[in-house]
C-alpha cells in the first residue's frame, strides 16, 4: 500500500451522501455529506464517504490540508494503480 492523495470539494448539509462527479476543470473529486460543518463533522463524514467508494476503513483516509475549507487534500491507504482507477470512475460519474 501507498499513501495516495485526493482532493475533494464537500458539500456539507446535503440530503445525501454522494461520492462523484468532477469540481472545476482539475481532478478535484466532488463529495456530498448530510453532516454539517460544524466541529470537524462534515470533515470526518466526508473521509468516511472517500473511505467507503475507496474501499478502505475509514481510518485510512485522513486529511492532509483544508479540515476548515471545502476544498480539502484527504490521503489514503489505497493500491496506487487501483486507486488512480477508482478515482478516474468516480470522476466521471
């Protein structure tokens, strides 16, 4: 296993968790989480949310940067070939 960077734009307050679709023109991956974002909770739905479409536990993925913002750096533990392939297929949802 490799340490594997993605970054996310949350939508905090959403009806429901959703992991997909691209933000911006970069690889930005969006991700939707009905926690608010109030006390880190939107932050740690939202590495839940990556955890779960990456098919890891949940305490493999943390944040790198933005635990603040809605733009975030989450990273890993996640094969680097299957990774890139799962983030790719999330991408383009």
């Amino acid at each position: 296993m490799r340490a594997v960077r993605i970054t996310v734009r949350v939508r905090p307050g959403a009806s429901r968790t959703r992991v997909g679709g691209r933000w911006g023109d970069g690889e930005v991956l969006g991700v939707s989480v009905g926690a608010l974002a109030v006390d880190g909770a939107a932050t740690a739905a939202v590495c839940a949310a990556v955890a779960d479409a990456f098919a890891v536990r949940p305490r493999e993925v943390s944040p790198v940067s933005g635990e603040r913002s809605r733009t975030k750096v989450l990273e890993g533990d996640v094969d680097a070939d299957a990774g890139r392939r799962t983030l790719e297929e999330l991408l383009s949802r």
